[in-house]
C-alpha cells in the first residue's frame, strides 16, 4: 500500500546539544497514519497557518465533514497556537486593549478536537511528492535558557545551540495561510534599530518600550534635550497601520501620560513620515486630508515626500526634495508594508523551474478563480497575504454568463442587456452587481474610479463606454471584464479579502467541490508531473472579494470610514464614526469571549486609564 501509513509521518530529531528539550511523544504524530486500505482513506487537508485566512476557513468549514464519518482528516500546522486579531494591535501596542483580549487559542477553533493541531513552522513544501517536512521550536520546550527573554528563539535560532526537531507530514491537499513578513525594503538598519508591528510580542516589546523611555525620561539626572530626545517617537510608514499607532500613542499621552506625569506631557512628540506626499493612500483622499489636518490639530508632525535610506542608533537619515536630512528619535517603529513570506518564495522557486510562465507574479503565489495556486494541480491552495489573484478570474465567468443568460455568442449587448444579465447572476457574482448598479447610472467613469482606484487611467475605459453604446460583442464583454479583473487582480493584503478568501474555501471544501488531481488520494506521495490543469465540479463557484469599506482610528475618539462607491456617502468620519469603529472592532472579534473581553478592555481603558508601568 502506498497509503499514507507506508508513506508515513517521519519523526527526525535533531541533537538535542546543551538543550533539553522535551521530544514530541511520536506517538501522538504517528497515530495520524492508520494503516487502512487507500480507497477507503480519508483526504487528509493539512492548514498551513492560524491567521485570518487559516482560521476564517477552519470556522466556516462544516465541522461533520472531518468529524468521526466526515472525509476529511483535517490538519493545522502553525507556529502560533492562537489567532491574532491584528487591526487591534495598535491599540494592545499602546495599552488600550489587552494582548491576551485579541487572541483566540486555535483549539478552541477545532470543533471538540476533531482536528489536529501541531504547533511545529512548515519550512518546505515539496509539491511533486506532496509532503511538507515541519520544524519545532526547541526553545519552547528547553528548561534552560527559555526564561532569558530574548536570547532563546529569535529569528528561528536557539541560543543553546540544538538542532531544531523536523518531520515530515504528507498531504492530500494543502491550504497555505502563512501571511507575509515585514518589508525593510533592504534598508540599512531597519532590523536592528526600529520596532516593528506584525505579532503580539511586537506589540509586547513595544509596551514595554513606551512605559520604559517614559521612566527614564523622568530622571533626575537628564537635562531637557535628553528628555525630549527619549520622548521622541517616530513611526515610518503613513498607512493605516501607522496612522493607528500614532494616533493611539497620542491618546495614550494625552490621557495617561498627562495625568500620572504631567511634567512629561510637553516634552512628547510623535511623528509619521512617508515618501507620499500624503498619508493613507489607499483611502478618498478626503479621508487622507482629514486625516492630516486632524492630526495637525492634535499635534502629531506628518513628514510627506521623505524616504528614509538609512537607520542608525537614534537617528534616521532621509532623503527629502533630493537634499539628505537626518530625523532623530528615541523610538522608531517600522511599518512600511510587508515582502513574501520565505516559505512562499521556496515553493515559488520549485514551481518556476517547471512553470516560470504561470508562476510570474512578484509578491506571493498566483492562484486562480478557486484559489487553486496555479500549477499544482488543484493539490495547493492559497489564500490570504500569501496569495495573488488571477487575471482569469473574470474572464472564466464571461462564457458561464452567457451561458446562464441563454445567449448567442454572435448576438452584440446593448448596456441594459449587460446590466440585466449580471444583475440576474448577482448571487454568483456579487462583484459584478455592483458595476450592473453603476452601468445602470449610467456610470462607467465612477465605476472605473471607484473600483480601479485613483490610479487608474480614465482612458482606458472610454472605449468601454462607447462599446456599451453601440453594443457589445461577446469578446468586447470578455474584456470588459478583464479589465475589471485588474482591481481583482491587486486585491489588497488585508483581514478582510484573507477572511472571505477562508470562508470562500471552507464553502468549496463543505461542498466536496475540491476535485484535487484525480487519483490524488489513491496514491499518496507518489510524484506527480505539475502544470496539468484539473477542471472543478460543475457548480463550483468562483471567488469574489465584496469589498465592504475600511476604517481607521486617527486618535481622540475618531475614525474615518471609506466606503465603496456604491455606497450614498464614500467618505465618513469624526466622533460617531469613532463610536461605529469600536462597535465594529469588538463585534468582529472571532468568539463570544474575546468580543466580551475588548469591550471591557476599552470601558476600563475610559474609567481607569491604561497602564502605564511595564505589569
Ligand atoms: P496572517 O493573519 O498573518 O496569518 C499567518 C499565519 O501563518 C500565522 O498564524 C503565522 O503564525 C502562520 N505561519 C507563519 N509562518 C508559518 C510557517 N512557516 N508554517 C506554518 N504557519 C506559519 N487588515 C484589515 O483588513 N483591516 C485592518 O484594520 C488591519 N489592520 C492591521 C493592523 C496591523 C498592525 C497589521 C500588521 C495588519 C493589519 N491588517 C488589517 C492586515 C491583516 O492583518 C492581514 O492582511 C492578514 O492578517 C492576512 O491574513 P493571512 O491569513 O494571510 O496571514
């Protein structure tokens, strides 16, 4: 049998030098494999990650389907035993919120532990033999040195010296959830002088950054020029993450700092620098310019049109109207936008060698309409940072509308027919209902805008109105479409597109629509030759992102909302909007208990402070 029991989980242990390490019972590992005939075996789905992505799938995928008589053997592998709330961790970073409230432990997420959960970093895909070797920790287990905060772990590397544990794990289908990393853009510096914001000890080390600069600027010793100097933040990166963390550093010192030590309270300044030449670039600029001007009001500087080269100790070096300037600063937060994760880019460069042309995309895998990544068959799928949308994503749905529309390829469109055809596969193809609405206001232009952005060239879309007006071919509405495919193309990195990609997949998953490579489960492990294309069940939908606006606190109890454009108002903002951005945030919350847990977070924030010590 080539089951999964003879292909089998291999437990490599590394040596366990000065460490002393805890190994895996491999028991517990092995069970994983019954030895049963492959026919009757179930599919096993191995989940890379416990982010939003990951997890949107594990909670909307039908807990019967890897339950005792479901088909699935249901897998999650994931360095991080919790889901992370990220939209708050400006808020935990600055002691609004606690950091414990915006984790949710991953085994709760696994319906009576019917799944498994390993906490172990997948560091290697092998697509042809479709195993993944898994590397653990050792510093989590190692009595010794674990307690030196900061010298054990690190960049995957134990301080005491042992080799980290390996094993493999075969896979009948592989869902990647694995994010992204922090962009540095290869700035000299940035990794050893700046902080950043993507994890909860992130957030962590910067509370404790903050309460610490925040003592020792009140020491007798210091004169005024070392004491504004220490309470000088800077925060690289004018994006919404930036923009939170500023803003809720201001109210951190505005409503704490000010009342516990007021004779600091002067002496703090915080900046945001950016190399645009406004902040919030993917808002209604609006929004942005509200944003600057809120800001200015509450006494937070905004850098535009700066680029930092270079980062030294307290010192940013920048270049700014072609003039080199220096910034200095106490505390620097670096949050600029994200890369490719590397275990992305090792599966990219396995399936370049074989697929260069398909796999062409710069910032992660490139999958199609059912966040399939292309050229593995239907045996990987990707969703999240990690993932780039296909071009044909759309251009799959001109035949089946036509279809679905009983039309003839030969007959031309007229605008109403076009607007009467995606309205009737509105439920199909949400997307699309919103350039029916547009089209049926006559509204390409603001379509255009609003669905490709600013940056889109508006004459682009000028042929597409006077095709509209004289009629559509069926090859003109393709191309419509595609081009409408670019926004698709380019969905942001966002919680929002990573959760409905997981909620997406669970439907396609629940629904027995996977149809990996045929024979996938009969034989495990076995090569298979990739770039072959497998078509899904009739039926099985196609993934479209509804996007539903975006929020940003911008500090004193306001946010601003941007909405899509089909929305009556684009651009909301102030107090109320602070009030629907809170709701909002403790609402989306992924349990009962967390939801519970950041609505007393922010009530005991009002009524008593946050804290401002490092307990
Ligand atoms: P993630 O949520 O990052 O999850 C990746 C998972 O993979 C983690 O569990 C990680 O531990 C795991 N992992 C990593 N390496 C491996 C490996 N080798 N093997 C196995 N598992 C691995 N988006 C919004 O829509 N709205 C917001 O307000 C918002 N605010 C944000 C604020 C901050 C500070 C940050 C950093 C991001 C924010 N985002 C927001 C973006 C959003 O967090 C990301 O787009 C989203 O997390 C992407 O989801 P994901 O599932 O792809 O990855």
């Amino acid at each position: 049998s080539m089951g999964l029991g003879a292909a089998g989980l291999q437990l490599y242990s590394g040596s366990k030098a000065a460490c002393e390490a805890e190994p895996t019972p491999p028991d517990a590992l092995l069970a994983l494999s019954p030895e049963e005939p492959p026919a009757r075996r179930k599919t096993r789905v191995v989940v890379l990650g416990t982010g939003w992505g990951a997890v949107s799938f594990l909670k909307s995928l039908d807990p019967k389907t890897y339950g005792p008589d479901g088909r699935y053997e249901l897998v999650v592998v994931s360095p991080r035993s919790y889901f992370l709330y990220t939209p708050l961790l400006p808020s935990a970073a600055a002691g609004s919120v606690q950091e414990r409230s915006i984790m949710e432990p991953v085994r709760n997420l696994l319906r009576g532990g019917q799944g498994t959960y390993f906490q172990a970093e997948a560091t290697a895909i092998d697509p042809n033999r479709r195993v993944l070797t898994c590397a653990v920790d050792q510093c989590a287990v190692c009595k010794t040195v674990a307690r030196e905060e900061g010298k054990c772990g690190g960049k995957g590397q134990a301080a005491c010296g042992a080799a980290r544990d390996t094993f493999e794990l075969p896979y009948d289908v592989l869902i990647v959830g694995v994010g992204s990393v922090n962009n540095t853009f290869g700035i000299k510096g940035v990794e050893d002088h700046c902080h950043f914001l993507k994890s909860i000890d992130d957030a962590h080390r910067l509370r404790l950054r903050i309460s610490r600069v925040i003592e020792h600027a009140g020491l007798p010793h210091l004169t005024p020029e070392e004491r504004r100097r220490h309470l000088n933040f800077v925060v690289v990166g004018g994006g919404p993450t930036g923009v939170e963390l500023a803003a809720e550093l201001h109210d951190f010192v505005q409503e704490d700092v000010a009342r516990l030590m007021p004779h600091l309270k002067d002496d703090v300044s915080i900046s945001v620098v950016d190399t645009m030449d406004h902040l919030l670039g993917a808002f209604d600029r609006q929004l942005s310019e509200y944003t600057q001007s809120h800001f200015a009001r509450s006494g937070i500087d905004v850098q535009l049109s700066t680029m930092v080269k270079s980062v030294s100790d307290g010192v940013l070096t920048v270049s700014r109207g072609g003039k080199e300037e220096t910034l200095p600063f106490g505390t620097c937060v670096w949050a600029t936008g994200i890369a490719m994760h590397p275990l992305v880019r090792g599966l990219k460069g396995t399936l370049q060698q074989q697929l260069a042309e398909v796999q062409n995309a710069r910032t992660g895998l490139v999958v199609d309409g059912h966040l399939r990544v292309k050229g593995t068959q239907g045996t990987i799928f990707c969703l999240g940072d990690a993932a780039v949308t296909h071009q044909e994503r759309t251009l799959e749905a001109a035949p089946q509308l036509f279809a679905a529309a009983d039309l003839d390829r030969d007959q031309r469109l007229s605008a109403d027919e076009v607007v009467r055809m995606l309205k009737k596969n509105k439920k199909t193809y949400p997307q699309l209902a919103e350039l029916a609405t547009l089209l049926e206001e006559g509204a390409l232009e603001k379509a255009a805008k609003g669905m490709w952005g600013a940056s889109s060239k508006p004459g682009r879309y000028e042929k597409h109105i006077e095709r509209l007006q004289r009629g559509l071919s069926f090859e003109e509405f393709r191309e419509l479409l595609a081009d409408m495919d670019t926004l698709m193309r380019s969905l942001p990195p966002t919680a929002q597109v990573a959760s409905q990609e997981g909620k997406y997949l669970a439907q396609l998953f629940s629904d027995n629509h996977i149809a990996p490579y045929p024979g996938a489960a009969a034989a495990p492990g076995r090569e298979i030759s990739m770039g072959v294309w497998v078509p899904l069940p009739e039926g099985a939908p196609v993934f479209q992102y509804s996007h539903m606006g975006s929020f940003a606190y911008v500090g004193v109890d306001q946010a601003i909302l941007d909405l899509p454009s089909t929305f009556p108002f684009k651009a909301l903002k102030g107090w109320l909007v602070g009030q629907a951005w809170r709701s909002f945030e403790t609402w989306r919350q992924v349990s009962a208990r967390n939801r519970w847990m950041v609505q007393s977070d922010w009530i005991r924030t009002k009524l008593f402070g946050r804290n401002i010590s490092e307990a």
